[in-house]
C-alpha cells in the first residue's frame, strides 16, 4: 500500500475474523479468488484464517495462517494466459501436500516446493497451519527453478535461511513508511536465497527421504479405492520397510489411517461439488473405499459438518 511519495507501509493484512462465523468460508473465497483468479478454498463454514504480505521490488511475500482447508486452483477455466511469475510454498508450521502435474509435494515445517501458477494445482494443509508464499519473477531464475511438486528439504543450510529471513521480516516492528530503496534491498536478498534454494537441486537430486514420501502419497492416491490399503501392504508394493512408510506419516504429524481417510473424505468433497446432482453416495462410498455408504457418511459428517447428501444439496442450491 503506497504512502505519499515514494514510501510505502511494509505489510498489509486480511483475516476472517471480523465477519461473522457462518459467513467466514465464503468471504475468504471472495478475498482471495480476487487477489489469485481461479482459486477455489473448502474447508469448515467458520475457518479462521489470515493473509499478511509485503512487496519487496520485484517479490511479493506473504505469510498465510489457517484452519485445515483444501485450495485448488484452474480446476475449472484455465488462466486466460502464460504468466512469467511463480510460486514457492515454504511451510513454517503445521504441514501441507501440493499436487500438480501428477506429483505430491508433502512438506513438514521448513520444506519448500515450487508451484507453477498458470496450471492446475491442489495445496491440502492441516490444522494451524503457517506457509509463507512467496511470488517471484521467473526471469531472474530461469536456470535455477526446479520442475513443480519436487521438495527442497528443511535440512539444506539456504531453506532454513530463507525460512528464517522470511520470519524475521514479519516479526520486526517496521515504521509506519519505508523507503523503497530498503524494500529492494530486502528483495534481493530474498531473490539470492531462491535462487541457493534451487541452485543444485533437480529432479535427480531429490533427497532419499523426500523420494520415498512422494512414492508413499502417490501410490495412496493411486489406490484409495482399495478398502484394505495398510502400511503393509504399501510397503510391499513399494519394497520399503514398514517402518519407512510409518516415517514418511510421522514426517506429517499423522498416522497412515488418518491420511488416507483424509484424502479420500477431500475427494468425495470435490467430487460432490463438482457434480452435486449426479453423485449416488452408496458408488461414491465403495469408489473411495469406504466400507460402506453409512461408515462414509459418519466420516464425512465427522469432517465437514453435515452428511455428504446435505452437503451435496446444498451445493446443488447454489
């Protein structure tokens, strides 16, 4: 937000918390589809969330905090045009998976992705969760940008860096104006520590760690139908130790039953959504690999508040 000539307030904020509690999800759609066109966010009617961000020169960062929520974006139209600007997902508490091009992303606190944000992408993140997400010129780091959905482990010096920059920033009491010269300077410094972020890192140089979480999420996603999938048996498909599956859930502060109920209770959600009158409960229950269509309707309502019949009405209604 400028002031005056030239200076300029550092941060700007947004939050859910002055309108009313059944009014929150839908505001908060509102708010941010209009900053970032092609976003859709479902979670509970009451979510409690938080924008914060500041621009620095070329680099907007934000900070996001909120309630467990889904946001997918061009899941419908597509973006009208290429865009040369680009997302980096850094998770400061809590933990999240980013979905795109076939990839899932899952990162615990000090993680980083990058997100390509003229095509479709799905960002799950859980309860108490704090992201920064930070826009950038893809121009200044052509070379040095990875593929989308691939994570730069907390453990590298230049992400724990850049996480605590990011923090410091937002923790400083700055004055009512600042000079822009100070704001490119923050930029840059910035702008350098991206670019350390994906200096050595490809799609070959994926830590081991990070590779087996990708395979674990991606063969959940690919089997949620299969009623019986356990940690055995996703560690025989995978020829990894039971062990190292239990890991990849613990990384995200959950356990495999409560994953794979979560990502099949968000599907059903944006199934219901997306086709509110066509969807037969009894199919979509066994296509998810619920036992059946009461057990599917417990968890559902457990999750979102009200029975997936309901829920899929009143999407019908509008």
């Amino acid at each position: 937000m400028r002031i005056g000539s030239g200076a300029m307030a550092l941060t700007t904020r947004m939050s859910t918390r002055s309108q009313p509690a059944d009014e929150r999800l839908d505001y908060w759609n509102e708010r941010v589809s209009g900053i970032f066109p092609g976003i859709v966010i479902d979670g509970e009617r009451d979510l409690a969330a938080e924008w914060e961000t500041c621009r620095l020169g070329d680099i907007v960062v934000s900070v996001a905090r909120s309630d467990r929520a889904t946001i997918r974006r061009w899941s419908g139209p597509r973006p009208p045009a290429a865009t040369d600007r680009g997302k980096i997902h850094l998770q400061h508490s809590g933990f999240s998976t980013t979905v795109q091009r076939g990839r899932s992303a899952a990162l615990v606190a000090g993680d980083l992705t990058y997100c390509a944000v003229d095509e479709p992408y799905e960002l799950q993140i859980s309860e108490r969760n704090e992201m920064f997400v930070i826009d950038f010129p893809l121009s200044a780091f052509r070379e040095r940008t990875t593929a989308p959905a691939l994570v730069v482990d907390h453990r590298a010096p230049s992400a724990g860096l850049l996480r605590d920059f990011l923090g410091s920033i937002f923790r400083q009491h700055w004055p009512e104006t600042i000079d822009p010269e100070e704001t490119d300077a923050l930029g840059m410094t910035v702008g350098h520590l991206i670019g350390r972020c994906f200096g050595h890192v490809g799609p070959q140089e994926v830590a081991e760690w990070s590779n087996a979480r990708r395979r674990v999420l991606g063969y959940v996603d690919a089997n949620l139908a299969d009623s019986s999938m356990r940690t055995g048996q996703i560690a025989r498909a995978l020829s990894l130790p039971p062990r190292e599956v239990q890991g990849v859930f613990a990384d995200l502060a959950t356990t495999p039953t409560a994953y794979i109920i979560d990502r099949r209770l968000s599907i059903a959600a944006q199934r219901l959504k997306d086709s509110p009158s066509t969807q037969s409960m009894t199919d979509l229950a066994y296509e998810l690999g619920f036992a059946d269509a009461a057990h599917f309707s417990r968890r559902f309502k457990a999750r979102f508040g009200v029975p997936p019949g309901t829920f899929s009405r009143h999407r019908a209604d509008g």
